[in-house]
C-alpha cells in the first residue's frame, strides 16, 4: 500500500492503495466516480477513458502510480447535466447513444482529439475513433454530434 | 430496512420506490409482494402479483396517484438502451393524461412491479402499448378518474375530459379537479377494464413525437448509475474462476496459494464454482488469477472447420411446423428444383461492460440488484441456488451494459448470491472480458438447406427448408439456472434436449415466431393458412442438436439465422428465372403490409426493376451492386425491408455498404427518433455481425475472448448514409421496433455483393478472406 494524491476534476484526493492498482478502480472504487468504466480491462475498448494532462487515457491498464500530479478529468468532470460541455450538448442534440457505457471513451477520445486538431477531417475523425468501441452501435449518431461539436468549436 | 444503504443505493431504492416519505405520505398506494415484514407493517397490504409475467389485473399494480397529484407508474418492463423507459413516460403520460415530469416510473422490482416475464424480442410494445397492461391500467385509471369526477361535480361522465393532471368540465375548462383531490393517497381498487378505451394515435400529443431519452444528460454527462456504480455499505468485491476448458471440472483448489494476499476474504468452491472474495477490487482480481485451482481435462471440441457437418450427425429434435405432404413428390416431379445450403456461426453478445451484479444474502432474504432482463424469472432461480424462498429473495433491476438478449446479467447475478450467500455480507461481482466472452449464452449456429421447383411461368411452386441448429440452454425462465453457467457449474443441468424423430405432423395453425418459416409459403395447418405468401406446397422441418457452447437470444435470436437463409435464397432464385428481385418477392407475396413496406424501401431507393446480378459485370477492381431482403418479423411483430448497396474490392474481398435505406412498418409509433436510433443501431450492428462477428474455439477452449480476438466494428467506422422511412399505421396495434431491421442486413447485402459481382455470398461473416476465396473461385 501506498499513498498518492490524485488531482481530479479540479480536486486534490488522498488515497491508500496498492501502487499497482488500475486508476481506474481508484476514481470508480476509491472516489466513486461513475464516468469511467470497466469494459475490458485491457485496453481494446475505451470504456475507461480519463483524460490525462490533456491526453485520452485508457485508465484500466494505467497504474495510479504512473499518474503523478497530473491532473485528471473523467466524464462528469467535464460538465454536469444541468451545464453540459459543448460536446456533451452536441450529444444531446443528436441524441446519441443508447446505453451509454461506451461514453467515456467515445467523448473523452474525440474531445482530446479535436482539442490538439480543430480542423481535423472526418477520417481523421473516424481514425481517432477506431479504437473506440460502441456496440449498441450508436456510430452514426456520435459522429454527427463529434462533428457538431467540431464546427461549433472552430467558429 | 433502508438504515444499512449508502447514499448510493438509498437513492437507488429511492427511484424504486423504497424512500421514508414515499412510505409515509407519497404516491399512493405502492403494490407490494415483498415479505420484508418492515414494508408490509408500514404498507399495511401486500397485493399478489400476477405470475409467470401475466402482468397484473389490477389497476393499483400499476398506477398510483398522490395527494399531490404525481402518479407512479410501475412496470415489468426494462430500459436497457432501447428508449422503453421514456416511451412508457410517454405511454403513462398519454392515457392518464397528466405530464411527464409528473410521472415517477419504477421498472422491474419484484417487491412493487408487476411480473411481465423478460423483456425481450422487441416484445415491450406488443406487450405495454396495447390493449393490455400498462396502456390499459393509464385508460382504466384515466375513466376512472373522470367517473369519480363526475360524481363530485354532478354532471355526466361524457362531459368531462381529463388532462394535464385534472378532470375538466368540457364546456367551462376552468372548472377542474386536480387528480389529487380525487384519489390522492389511496387504492383504485378496481380491475383493468378491457373496455376503457386507450386514447386512438390521432388524438395523442405526447406518444407520436420524438420526446429526448430522458437518461441522456446523465449518461453523457458521466452521472447515470449502472448497476456497475452502485455501491452498498459493507460491500465487498468478487471475482470467478471460470474452468480453462468446456467441460472441465475441478479437481482440487488450493486455498494456501492466495491466503498471503492482501485484502482476502474467502475462497468460495461450491461444485465447479470457484470464486474469490476480497475487500477491493483489484485484490479479488489479483487472487482470481493467482488462486491454484486443478481441473479435469475438458471435453474435446470438434474442429470448427467440421461445425456444419456435424450439426447434420447429432441427435436431434425434429420440429415440422408446416408439411403440405406433398413436397417430395412434386420436387421429384418438377424440371427446374433450385438448392443451397446457408451457413450461420455462433455470435454473440459482447456487451461493451462486462456483466455486473450486486448481491446481499443475509441468512434467509436475498437482495439483488441485476441488470437482468427478467427479475422475476431471476429471483425464482437465484433462490433455487440459494436455497431459499422465492418470495425472499428480491431482485432489482439496475442497468448494465447495453445487452442485445441474453449476456452475462443473469449468471453474474448469480455468481454475486451466492459469493454474498458463503460471506455473509454484500458482494459485488463483475466478469473479466474473458469470463463474459467465453462463457455467455452465444446465438445459436445454422446450416439450413434450402430447395424449391419452379414452375413453367417462373413461380416457386414448392419450398422445402430443412435445418440444424445447436442449443444448450438458454434463458433460464422460471427453473432452469443451469441454463446459463453458473448455475451449471453449481449442479444444476440445463434444460434438456430430447431427441425426437421423426417430427410429429403439425397440428397447430403456424406460428412463424422465430421466423422459421420463408415468407413467401402459405402456411397451411389444418383450415388455417398463417403464412405471408402464396407456395402452397411446402415444408419447413427443423433438428435441434446439442451445442457444446451455452446459446440463448441474441437480438433477433434464430430469426436472423433463418431469414439470412430464406432472402438470399429468394434472391437466387429471382436470378436464376432472371426476375427482378422487387418484383418477385411481391409476386409471391399475399402480405398488403409486407408488400408495403417493400414497395416503399424501393421507392426511396429509386429501384430500378432489373434481374441480378447487374449487366455488365465487372470482374476486377471495384463492384458496385444493390440488394434487397424483408422480413414479418416473428410472423407478425412488424415489417419491414431493406436495400443495401455495396461496393466489392475484387482485390481485397472488402465489402463497403455505401447505402441503406430501410422502410418499417411496426404499427403506431410512439416515439419516431427513437425508432430511427433502434433501427439505425440495429442496421449497423447487422452490418458488424454479417461482416465479421464469430465465435472462434480451438480443440478444448472458446479462443473468442477479447476485443482482439471478436471481430467489432469501432465507433470509428462511418455507416454508410441510411434512409429510413418510418410507415405510421395509426389503425393497428404497437410492435416492436429493436430486432427487425438488424434481420435482414446480411441477406441485403449478400444480395447486393451477388448483384455486383454474380458470386453468391452463403456464408456469414463475410470476412475480407471468405469472401475474396468465393470470388477467386468463381473466377
Ligand atoms: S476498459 Fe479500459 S479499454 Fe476497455
Ligand atoms: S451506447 Fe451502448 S455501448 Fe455505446
């Protein structure tokens, strides 16, 4: 066992456990947050996603001991369901998803994604994706809402 | 009872309907079953609940209405993904007559829901939006509450109409009573009326439009709760070892190898169930995979490349389900007799979140909070394993992962009893990717062969169907646990398969239910022609074999198998008479909606009437083509047909669908966007399936177990531009709308990959590598 401190969405958490532990299981078990998922385990899925210092990050195969000060974003760090972040607005808009365990992974990845290029084209969209699984096959509905997002954010 | 929850699961409870204050002074009179003697004391009554999933015939099972006017709503029917909870607000809101957000609905609870069996085979509307149950109870409690009305204003029912939560006077709208006053706080007492008469879809204002899901802000926001997020005090964490090979069993397991780690609790080996027990999660993870367990060798497994020869072997029940008698002399009799044999692997489920329950097994009751789709049918068979009392055990309905039929809920709620049971404390359990992959209940493997005669004029005269397909288990309903994994691995069998030959003649009008049947076959039993089309000489027989690998209902369980069989066979037969593949489906038709719908799909497509495959046949670089496939859906659960277009890389063996345009009829439409998002997830996950979904085993072991080694399409994969035309027919009954289209996407696009390239696809997936073989073949 180990303590570290974990900065996440915008708050300083103590936590004892196993330096070998997934992050995951810190933010889903330890500080019960609900936006990342276990898929997988393996990162094949992206169930898991946090966001890292501005990187997607499968956070079922990232130990919390690799995680350091950086600072942490999941899901509902984001925005919350009364202000929403554009892009979670956008999938809103399109109402896009239907059970929606695939969520963290879907959002988080494109977010990132559009952060470091405003302008990507939509296969480079779809390449950002292609390791993000949906298997209530929401894809056309999340597409268009990643490229709402993606239009909105440039003007 | 509440005291020992978390603020997590106490707001679960909470939205079931468990709060103090819902007890105390809310909604009404709550419908209980449960034994818990802390809820009968405070509710003073239990009401008996319908059994085996006939709902209820009492109004009070499924509405409530408070003092201050805010109705419950109970009901036996699950969201899990497909938009059933905000269409049943929708369905409440419309024939009660009272807004949305003044709706509380509670799903699938066995100590306050009605018993509506499992929710499944796009079932739910047929179900609930009827002319039964939940629709029925909102027009009983609607009529009723403008009779109570009536006679507290003294004037005659017929003047008075009931909206936005009061009973109004129709000439002076002003003068109202709020539903509160009228019944607040207390039981109808009546039976559901089956003459009260639910609202006609052209008066509705809330069913008929496309109200958001009202789950999304949570779920895209990070905050809705899945059954993977609930958290009880006390909870501890479990993880199974599930046997390395089919049929292994245990030999010995040595505790010792896990007592030094960190955070154990226990060991748990109850016949050829083995699980570990530990304070966090990663702890029961670590000494899951550490924990020395010796098994017997496992059962050897036929090769794979055998499967379809040796579905014909076994021992097998026979099912006819229509025979005319005369199909093997007028085979034997014609010119022209067309066959193929079609070939469908085992797929399955692949829930993106590996299947999770939560269990609290405190000596005698049980609570379970599952994302089965069946809770009732769970808590009889989680109490089987248990030993305990049905009516102590509770199950309820939390969501997982989206499920497609039956995934790991059910076996992992299992696993969590009876981890909970030997503990003696709550334990939460979620499968590994391997455990969920390698253990699910797969839909079922096919080979069917087809045959049929044409006559002079170029008409099927006779269709003659035979198949095999491979089952083990199931659902396990009401009393067979040993349907799905776990329960095996305790000692409970599945159900059996008895052999029977030759099928007995049928005796019973058809029912096409698993779409067994072509449409195109008249269907005759007896006086009775249930069939959608016109061949009146024809027969349909079946052989079920035993399947080495658990099966059950994956969306559009065995209809999908059968219907991929029946319309690319069509569609070789419209080629080989050289008709165009519209034209002749309609001809053997004698099914106005069928017809309809495919009229329509052409119509949107600008179908141009022509035989396949197209003229001009290109034989290199890249093809273009397009299909068409339909289907009755279940006979009767709604209708619908598709036209896919393709383009085939005559190098590559790639198939890209460039277009889909579905035309669906599945009666009046309840929520029209959310019947779009049904039909477009199903489509593409149709193409996924048909493209390169199938379970993999080596001589001993599923070797399918993970993302690498299954076949999915990503998120990234564009679908190709999808027209869907929605066919409102206000005048008939509510059918489901989650299964059809995902039937006929492979049969679509076979057709269309033969149109284009004039080489017949008959076996599913159709992998880059299979179908460049075919096309080396023809060439
Ligand atoms: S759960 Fe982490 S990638 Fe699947
Ligand atoms: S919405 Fe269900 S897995 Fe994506």
């Amino acid at each position: 066992m180990a303590t570290f401190t974990l900065r996440v969405n915008g708050r300083s958490h103590q936590v004892d456990v196993d330096p070998a532990t997934p992050l995951l299981f810190v933010l889903s078990d330890e500080l019960d947050l609900r936006g990342p998922k276990f898929g997988c385990g393996l990162g094949q899925c992206g169930a898991c996603t946090v966001v890292v210092n501005g990187q997607a990050t499968r956070s079922c195969v990232t130990p919390v001991s690799s995680v350091g000060q950086n600072e942490i974003t999941t899901l509902e760090g984001l925005g919350t369901a009364d202000a929403p972040h554009a892009i979670q607005q956008a999938f809103i808009a399109e109402q896009a998803a239907q059970c929606g365990f695939c969520l963290s992974g879907v959002i988080l990845t494109a977010k990132t994604f559009l952060d470091r290029n405003p302008r990507a084209t939509d296969e480079q969209i779809q390449q950002a994706l292609s390791g993000v699984l949906c298997r209530c096959f929401g894809n056309g509905r999340m597409l268009k809402a990643i490229r709402r997002y993606a239009s909105e954010r440039t003007v | 009872m509440s005291h020992h929850f978390s603020p997590d699961a106490r707001q679960a409870l909470g939205r079931a309907g468990f709060t103090r204050r819902s007890f105390l002074k809310g909604s009404g009179a709550i419908v209980v079953a449960f034994s818990s003697s802390a809820i009968v004391d405070t509710l003073g009554q239990a009401f008996a609940q319908g059994i085996n999933g006939t709902g209820s015939t009492q109004l009070d099972s499924w509405i409530a209405i408070g003092r201050d006017g805010l109705v419950t709503a109970y009901t036996g029917k699950c969201e899990f993904g497909q938009g059933l909870y905000t269409a049943q607000l929708q369905l409440v809101a419309e024939e009660v007559c009272v807004p949305m957000n003044r709706i509380r609905l509670v799903q699938c609870d066995t100590s306050v829901t009605p018993d509506q069996g499992t929710t499944s085979g796009q079932q739910s509307h047929p179900s609930n939006f009827n002319t039964a149950n939940l629709a029925l109870a909102g027009a009983t409690a609607r009529e009723a509450l403008i009779r109570m009305a009536s006679a507290k204003l003294g004037v005659p029912p017929a003047d008075l109409v009931a909206r936005d939560g009061l009973v109004a006077l129709r000439s002076n709208p002003s003068r109202s009573i709020p539903f509160g006053d009228l019944i607040g706080g207390q039981r109808f007492d009546l039976q559901l009326d089956r003459a009260a008469t639910r609202k006609h879809p052209r008066e509705w204002t809330v069913l008929g439009t496309s109200v958001p899901r009202v789950d999304m802000r949570d779920m895209v926001t990070g905050r809705f709760e899945f059954v993977h997020n609930l958290k009880v005090p006390g909870m501890l964490h479990g993880r199974v070892v599930r046997p390395p090979e089919v049929g292994a069993a245990v030999s010995s397991v040595d505790e010792d190898s896990v007592r030094d780690l960190p955070g154990i609790v226990k060991v748990v080996v109850k016949g050829n169930f083995v699980g570990v027990v530990a304070e966090k999660p990663w702890q029961a993870m670590q000494a899951a995979e550490k924990l020395r367990v010796n098994w017997t060798r496992g059962t050897p497994l036929s090769p794979q490349a055998d499967l379809y020869s040796a579905l014909r072997k076994q021992p097998a029940r026979d099912t006819l389900l229509v025979d005319s008698g005369d199909v093997d002399t007028r085979l034997a009799a014609a010119s022209t007799v067309l066959r193929s044999t079609y070939f469908h692997p085992y797929q399955m489920h692949g829930s993106i979140g590996s299947s999770c329950a939560v269990a609290d097994v405190q000596g005698e009751k049980a609570t379970l909070w599952s994302a089965t789709q069946s809770v009732y049918p769970t808590r009889n068979t989680s109490a089987m394993l248990l030993g305990l009392k049905a009516e102590s055990v509770r199950v309820v309905y939390v969501r997982g992962a989206g499920c497609y039929g039956i995934n790991g809920a059910d076996t992992v709620t299992y696993d969590a009893a009876l981890l909970s049971q030997a503990v003696g404390r709550p334990v939460r359990v979620q499968l590994s990717r391997k455990d969920e992959m390698a253990w699910e209940n797969y839909g079922n493997a096919f080979v069917i062969d087809q045959r049929i005669a044409v006559d002079a004029s170029g008409n099927i005269s006779v269709w003659d169907y035979e198949a095999w397909s491979a089952a083990r288990g199931g659902r396990p309903g009401y009393n067979n646990p040993g349907n799905v994994v776990t329960g095996f691995l305790v000692g409970a069998n599945p159900a059996p398969l008895v052999p029977r030959t030759p099928a007995p003649a049928p005796d019973t009008p058809l029912n096409n239910g698993f779409n067994t049947a072509p449409s195109y076959i008249a269907g005759r039993v007896g006086n009775s022609a249930q069939g959608a089309g016109v061949i009146r000489s024809e027969r349909v027989l079946s052989h079920r074999v035993l399947s080495p690998f658990f099966t059950g209902p994956l969306r559009a369980p065995e209809r999908l198998q059968n219907t991929f069989a029946h319309e690319c066979f069509m569609d070789e037969v419209a080629a080989h008479v050289k008709a165009d593949p519209v034209e002749y489906r309609l001809r053997h038709l004698n099914h106005a909606r069928l017809s309809a719908a495919i009229r329509a799909a052409a119509k949107a497509a600008n179908w141009e009437p022509r035989p396949s495959p197209r003229p001009g046949l290109q034989r290199t670089g890249r093809a273009a083509g397009r299909g068409i496939a339909c289907v009755c859906y279940e006979g009767d659960n709604g209708y619908v047909a598709m036209i896919a277009d393709v383009a085939v890389d005559w190098n590559t063996g790639r198939i890209e669908v460039t277009r889909l345009v579905v035309a669906q009829d599945s009666g009046p439409i309840s929520n029209p966007d959310g019947m779009r998002n049904q039909i477009e997830g199903g489509s593409i996950q149709g193409i996924s399936r048909a493209l390169g979904e199938e379970v993999t085993w080596d001589d001993r072991k599923i070797t399918s177990i993970d993302w690498r080694t299954y076949r999915t399409l990503s998120v990234g994969f564009a679908p190709p531009p999808m027209e869907i035309v929605l066919l409102n027919q206000t005048d008939g009954e509510a059918m489901g709308s989650g299964e059809a289209s995902i039937t006929i996407v492979a049969p679509a696009i076979g057709n269309a990959v033969f149109d284009a390239t004039g080489v017949r696809l008959r076996e599913v997936p159709f992998t880059p590598e299979r179908v460049l073989r075919a096309l080396r073949a023809s060439s």
